[in-house]
C-alpha cells in the first residue's frame, strides 16, 4: 500500500482548518524570542552572540534587532554584567591573563570599550598574583627534571594563558632560586 496516504480525522487532507491548513511564513519575532531564551536558558550569552545566532536562523536583522533591544531593556540581555563575570570566573578560575580575557571577549562579541572596563577589575598585582600561582603549580608538577626543561614547561604552560614573557621569565627565575635550584640565566628563555 505504498503510495495511499493517511487522511486525518475527518478524512480531508490537508485539514480546511487550522494552522495545518496554512502553508505561512514563520513569525520571525517568535523565532528570534525563542532563540534567545533557548541560549540563555543555558548560560548568559553576549548580544552580540544571541545575533548572530538568530542570523543563522535566517532572522531578518531588523527583526533581531528589535528582539535584542527589547531583551536589553528588561535585562535579559547586560553585556557589561557578561563581561565583568567573564572576567572574574576566567581570571580566577582558569587563571588567564588580561590579555587571553581580552581576545576571548572580542570573539564573544564585547565592544572594547565594554571589555576594557571590564578588564579594569584584575590589576596588575593580581594578575602578578595568579600568574606566580600558576607558576609554582607548574615547577611542582615537573620537580626532578632539569631546571631549563622545568623552566621551557612553565613557559609555553603561561604563554598559553596569555603572561607576558618577561614577566614568567622573572617569576621562574624566582621560584627556582627559592627552591635553590641551581640556575644559569642561560637555562632559562631570554625575557
């Protein structure tokens, strides 16, 4: 019986009624309100995230728009609260420097002005303070290697996170000579 159809309960197909009967176009305002409270249900989202979301579900941009400024106003939306919480649970909890933070809010779609402000909440000392933190953590983990190997280790470890070079190189440097390894400035990467 391939090719028979299965008629609905009043035997029409399609139905004279309904929503079914009607082949519309779908409200984009609808569409774009559910995409954003799909996202943020999950996790607070840049404006700027929540666009283009919505722009790979074909939204209209003045439709996002609108959608986007109507979740700003009540709150939904705060990309200077977003950044100031990237900012804390980054630095503190992954230990990144201010310059990974940074190029992570741009790719999330922070205007500069906004992640700059934000940025403004991790000082130098703290992040002096994290990034020493991190450092002995990495000396631990590779204690009984050789000092210019434990020194590379630390380094590229660092580099990911974004420390400034002479920074790790000064902090290395003083590590080790507080567990009185025998250092050579020669061991270690030039600053």
């Amino acid at each position: 019986m391939a090719g028979r159809r299965h008629r609905g309960a009043g035997g029409q197909e399609p139905p004279a009624s309904g929503s079914a009967s009607e082949d519309a176009e779908p409200d984009h305002e609808q569409v774009a309100r559910a995409i954003a409270l799909r996202l943020l249900t999950h996790s607070a989202r840049s404006r700027a995230q929540l666009a283009e979301a919505m722009a790979a579900k074909d939204v209209p941009a003045e439709v996002a728009e609108a959608v986007l400024d109507r979740f700003t106003e009540v709150g939904l939306i705060d990309d200077e609260e977003y950044a100031r919480m990237l900012v804390r649970t980054r630095h503190a909890e992954r230990g990144l420097s201010r310059r990974a933070i940074g190029v992570e809010l741009r790719r999330r779609g922070i205007d500069d002005e906004v992640a700059a402000s934000a940025l403004d909440e991790v000082d130098d000392e703290q992040e002096a303070q994290a990034a020493r933190a991190l450092v002995r953590r990495r000396l631990a983990s590779t204690r009984g290697l050789d000092p210019q190997v434990r020194a590379r280790r630390t380094f590229a470890a660092l580099g990911r996170k974004g420390y400034p070079p002479g920074l790790v190189s000064r902090l290395v440097r003083e590590e080790l000579a507080a567990e009185g390894a025998d250092v050579e400035d020669d061991d270690l990467p030039a600053d």
